[in-house]
C-alpha cells in the first residue's frame, strides 16, 4: 500500500516538476489537489550549493563514509529550514572574507548586517549539527 502510494504521489508531481509548474506557486495550486505535498519537493538551494556544502561537510567531519555523508546531507537540510537561500550565500560570503586584513576586510567585519548573519548561519549550523548527529 505504502509503495503505490509513494509512486502515485511521483507519478502526479514530476509533470508538474519537469513543465516548471513547481516552481511557480500559483500554477501548483491550479493543477494540484495536495500543494503542501508538493511543495515538499520544492527547495530554493540550489543543488550545486548543496553538494558544495556536503562535500565540504564531509571532508571537515573524516572523509567520505555513508554516515557522514549522510549526516552531512542533513545538515544543510536543517539549514535550508532556518536561512533563505539569500540569507545563507550571503552569510558565508561574509564569512569567507571577513578574515581579509586591513580596510579591505572592515568592509565585511563591520557591518551589523553581516554580523547578523554570520550569527544566524552559526545558529543554524550548531542547530543542525546536533539534530543530525555530525560527528
């Protein structure tokens, strides 16, 4: 019962997926009866940040194992949960290049907006880290 399911559920959204009706919440209210279902498969991370971050994940946390992996996968599941896609790019951004010397860098440093989401983005990763079990 639970496989038919599961497999009526993709049969119904990968039209939708593949058309780009995903992507515009008006038109997958039209052509669906279950949007909340739906709207699951929908993520605004784009998946090339997304391997980005799990591989880095990965080689920060031993190496390439099926758990770390998938702990790592996790991870920035949770994080998608708490920061827009916006908010996270722009939050590591700061983060990479606050650590650049001199005026250059207090570009980065300084700001309260900055500061802000560098706080929020270590909020979520800590957050993460713990629901997911990084080792």
């Amino acid at each position: 019962m639970k496989h038919t399911l599961k497999i009526a559920l993709l049969a119904a959204t990968l039209p939708l997926i593949i058309t780009g009706c995903a992507n515009n919440p008006e038109k997958l209210a039209e052509n669906t009866a279950q949007p909340a279902i739906v709207a699951s498969f929908i993520n605004e991370y784009p998946t090339r940040e997304r391997v980005d971050y799990v591989l880095n994940c990965v080689a920060q946390h031993g190496g390439l194992t099926y758990i770390n992996q998938y702990a790592c996968g996790c991870k920035i599941d949770k994080i998608a949960e708490k920061l827009s896609f916006n908010d996270f790019d722009a939050a590591k951004t700061v983060s990479y290049l606050r650590s650049m010397a001199g005026e250059n860098g207090a570009a980065f440093r300084d700001p309260k907006k900055g500061q802000t989401l560098r706080k929020q983005l270590k909020e979520a990763e800590d957050a993460a880290e713990k629901s997911c079990f990084v080792k």
